[in-house]
C-alpha cells in the first residue's frame, strides 16, 4: 500500500518541493521517517495520528514508513505536516490517487484535525507555480497569501476532514479571492508635524531618494524619534517584486495575519536591548528572519545607537555591504534578503548636551570619549549622511508655521527614484545607494567644478576608500533630486557636508 504526495520545505525564504511517499506494510504500528527530517518533523510523528484519528479518518494499526525525497535535502516547518497525512490517506486508499497529482499540499495540523496558520505559504505557493504544479491545499489563514502568485488555484481548507473530501469530490472549497489593500501609508504620521529642522528634513529627502544611511546625533528632545518614523511617510511605494519579497519574509517569520500583500515598506525599531539572533536571524533548528530582514526594502531604526551591543552592530557590516545575511548553523546555512535604510540615532554624550548651545554638558571628557567609540569606525563608515540635530528653538516651537507634508516630499522622491531606476538599468541596482563603490566614480559624472572640489576634499578630509564613494553615491542624489545631469560643486558640497564623524573623526566637516 503506497500513497506519494507532494510537499515544500521551505528554507530561509526559499520553498523546494518534496516528494512524500507513504508505505503502509507488516509490522508492529509505527510511523518512522526516512530521508532527512528535520526537528520540526519528526516532532509531527506524534502529531499526525491524533489528527488522522479526530478528522473521523482511519489510522493503519501497521507499520508506517514515510520517505521525504530528495533526501540530501533537509526538510523543515511544521507545513510538512499535511502533506504527510495525505501520503497515508493515499496509501490507505481512504482518498483516490489519482486526486494527489498536480497539487501541493502544506500546513501545520492540530491533534483535532484542524489546519493552523501556517509559516511560509507565500513561498510555498511561488515554488509550487514554479514547478507548473497547478494547485495547492493550504490553511485557510494563509489562504490569501497563496492567492497572491499567477497561475495558481487555491485550495483553502479549514481541517484535514475538509481536505479528505476535496480530494473525494464531496467537499467543495470556498472561492480564494486576490484582493489588493491600498498602498496608502497605514500611519497618521506625517512630516508635516515637524517643525524647523530644515537641515535634517533635507537630509532625511536624501536618504530617501537614494537609499542612502543615515546617523542623527543631538540632544534628548531634539526630535530625532520623530524624524525617523516619518521616514517610511516619504519613500516610494514598494514594486510588486519588493512587495513579493517583503511579504515572503514576514510569512516565513510567521508575522502575517491574513493580509495577502504587504504594500507599506517595513519599519522597524528594535530595542538596543536585542539579541544578535533578533537583530541578524537565528534560531536553534529553524533559521528564522531577523530584524534586518523584516526590514528589507523598509528602514531599520536603531535608536540610542550605541546603547546596542557590538556583536551585534558588528554584525551589521555585511547586510549593509550585500544586503542579504546568510546564517550558519550546524544544520546548514541559510540566507535571508536584508536590504535595508538603516536610520540610527543617539545622544553626542552620555548627559546628551554636549555641542548644545544652551545647555551644558555635564560629562567628564574621558566619559565621552569612550561613549562615543562605538560611534566610529568601520560601521560609521558605511553610513552615507551623518548630521548633528539640534534643539529647535522657543521661538521654533511655539511657531505654527507648519513643515512641509510628507505627500510633497514622496513626490520628489519619486522623481529621483525613477530617474536613477533609468540611468543605472543594467547594473542590478535601481538606486544611488546600492551602487557597486567601484563604479560611483563613473556614475557620479562630476563637471569640472566638482572635480577640483573633489580634488581639494581628499587632501583635506581623511577620506577612506569607501567614504570617498559614499560621498560620490550621495553627490549624484542630490543631483537627481533637482534633475541634474552632472554633480555640479553646490551639490557635492551638500553630500560632503554629511560626512562629519563623531568623536575620533571629529573635524571632518573642514573641507566642504
Ligand atoms: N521639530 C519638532 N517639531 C515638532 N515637535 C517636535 C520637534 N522636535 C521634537 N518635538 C516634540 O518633542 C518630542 C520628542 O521628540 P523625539 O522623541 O523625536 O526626540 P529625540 O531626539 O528622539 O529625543 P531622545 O534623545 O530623548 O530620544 C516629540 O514627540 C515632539 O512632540
Ligand atoms: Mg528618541
Ligand atoms: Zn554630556
């Protein structure tokens, strides 16, 4: 008695399909595994009888061996679940074989038989379309994810009684409609709230037109908090792809609730107190997503900067250079998309009035030198605008002259975004940001002016190798966001003015 179903394991947030083959034979009952399961599997042996049994199905009282093929593969998530209860259904003939080919089968079950949410859908559905398979069965929570990918009909089932009578024709599933929420920010906020600050909504337009990192250093209050969250409120709106993308990491992190599509780009805030596990990904058996990947295509704000711990600002380098992570573990490794806008904000000194104009600081001078080490180095160096925020003054905030909104600012946005999706079509990149360092020079197209002032700028300022591309990348955003062709001296003034350092590389800011 043999029954094969198919299956998807999916692995960092990429799905690979499963053949399930189930051989009911002589011998004392039992049901054991073979190739390759991983823990989340082999912790659904004493899971899938119950729920065979309470489905008002039939448990073979025989030996029960399961194959997971390919067996160099190794397989993991609960969403293995049901397709191996259907490869013993099959065996036992309680459902036609016939019924098992072309679909694919994935979701957790509970001992009563009920289909749970499940992690992973999304890219369940898109390895399935992938291979031509036609139709997939899964949980009704996660039925509208499935339904987001082309070419695919969607089962969505609430127990593994109703799949039982899908399969046997007397069950008919309920029609799984695409439905698109609005793009339109979800938030209240609005940069229109802001008052003053014309230095530091002007550098946030930046970072948003070219994807560039941004550092803001200033006292309690000054409104760093505030600039940060409304970053989101000016970016563009996310491609298909990216949302496809998006929406597959927070599936797989098993943080959807039953939208289909993320449209809004990711904003997350993790607390400094976070383990480089939350921060990176980890996980003991199953590699879960960190909070660099759930913000991919989105921000990731590290408030009180250098509160964090080092491992894990370490860690960062690589998401920013690659904009992936790859974990490695002893049961393999895995990679997770991780392109992010990092925002990070943090006090100049452990009082936070150091530099204020009308506060004073009351910190020892070795105190602040060690506060601000973690403010340095090779992580600073990878974040394109640096800016001191100052406190707004009496006369600023009891003004009512409201800021710009954040609806004026996304429009220009757009416009340099779109301009540099054109001119860099090609090159894998589609913004200013992500440009390979080697090539910025070129890229940059600086006119004559610049050139000399770039010149003057090296001597000048202890530019490193990649400072001096970052400062090129930035140069060529402020050029896209008024339509230039070239970077003229006024606008790599403007982007080298951003490289100011904080403690060690203080002074930075001469050359501009
Ligand atoms: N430019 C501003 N316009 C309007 N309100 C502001 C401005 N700056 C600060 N505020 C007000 O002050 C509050 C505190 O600002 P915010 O939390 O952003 O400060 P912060 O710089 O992050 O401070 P901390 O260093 O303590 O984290 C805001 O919620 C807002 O009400
Ligand atoms: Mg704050
Ligand atoms: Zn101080």
């Amino acid at each position: 008695m043999y029954g094969r179903v198919t299956g998807v394991t999916v692995l960092g947030v990429g799905g690979h399909l499963v053949t399930v083959e189930a051989f009911v034979g002589r011998g004392l009952p039992a049901l054991t595994f073979t190739g390759l399961p991983g823990a989340a599997v082999n912790d659904a042996r004493d899971r899938i009888r119950p729920a065979v049994e309470n489905s008002g199905l039939e448990w073979p009282l025989r030996r029960v061996v399961v194959n997971l093929a390919p067996g160099n593969l190794r397989k993991e998530g609960a969403g293995m679940d049901l397709p191996i209860a259907v490869s013993v259904l099959g065996a036992t003939a309680q459902v036609p074989a016939r019924a098992l080919t072309g679909v694919a089968f994935s979701g957790e079950l509970s001992l009563k038989g009920e289909l749970l949410p499940t992690p992973g859908i999304l890219s369940v559905a898109i390895s399935a379309a992938r291979a031509g398979i036609g139709a997939v069965v899964v949980p009704y929570a996660n039925a509208m994810e499935a339904a987001q990918v082309d070419g695919l009909t969607v089962v969505a089932a609430g127990t593994l009684a109703e799949v039982a009578g899908f399969l046997k024709g007397t069950w008919k599933p309920p029609t799984v409609e695409r439905h698109r929420p609005p793009a339109t920010p979800a938030t209240a906020l609005d940069l229109a709230e802001m008052r003053g600050q014309h230095q530091a909504r002007r550098a946030l337009e930046v970072a948003a037109a070219g994807g560039h990192n941004l550092l803001m250093v200033g006292a309690p209050g000054a409104g760093k908090t505030m600039l940060a969250r409304r970053l989101p409120t000016i970016l563009p709106e996310l491609s298909r792809d990216e949302a496809l993308e998006v929406t597959q990491i927070h599936s797989v992190a098993g943080l959807l609730r039953g939208e289909g599509l993320l449209r809004q780009r990711p904003f997350r805030a993790p607390h400094h107190s976070v383990s480089v596990a939350g921060l990176l990904g980890g996980g003991a058996a199953l590699l879960r997503p960190g909070e660099v990947s759930l913000a991919d295509h989105g921000v990731l704000f590290l408030d009180e900067f250098n509160e964090f711990r080092r491992d894990a600002l370490e860690g960062l380098r690589q998401p920013l250079e690659d904009g992936r992570v790859v974990l490695t573990r002893a049961v393999g490794s895995v990679e997770f998309p991780a392109r992010f806008t990092l925002v990070a904000a943090a006090n100049p000194c452990p009082c936070g009035y150091d530099g204020d104009t009308r506060r004073r600081c009351t910190c020892r001078p070795d105190r602040i030198q060690s506060y601000r080490a973690k403010l340095s180095g090779p992580l600073l160096d990878r974040i394109d605008l640096r800016l001191r925020i100052p406190r707004l003054t009496k006369e600023e905030l009891l003004g009512s002259e409201p800021g710009e909104a954040s609806g004026v600012v996304r429009a220009r946005v757009h416009e340099a975004r779109e301009r540099q999706r054109t001119r860099l079509v090609g090159l894998g990149v589609t913004c200013n940001a992500h440009l390979p360092g080697p090539l910025a020079r070129r890229e940059a197209r600086l006119d004559a002016a610049a050139e000399r002032l770039l010149e003057r700028a090296v001597e000048s300022m202890a530019l490193s190798g990649r400072g001096f591309d970052r400062g090129l990348k930035v140069a060529r955003t402020v050029a896209d966001l008024e339509g230039a062709q070239t970077v003229s001296e006024t606008h790599l003034a403007e982007a080298l003015s951003y490289r100011i350092g904080f403690g060690e590389q203080e002074g930075l800011e001469r050359a501009g």
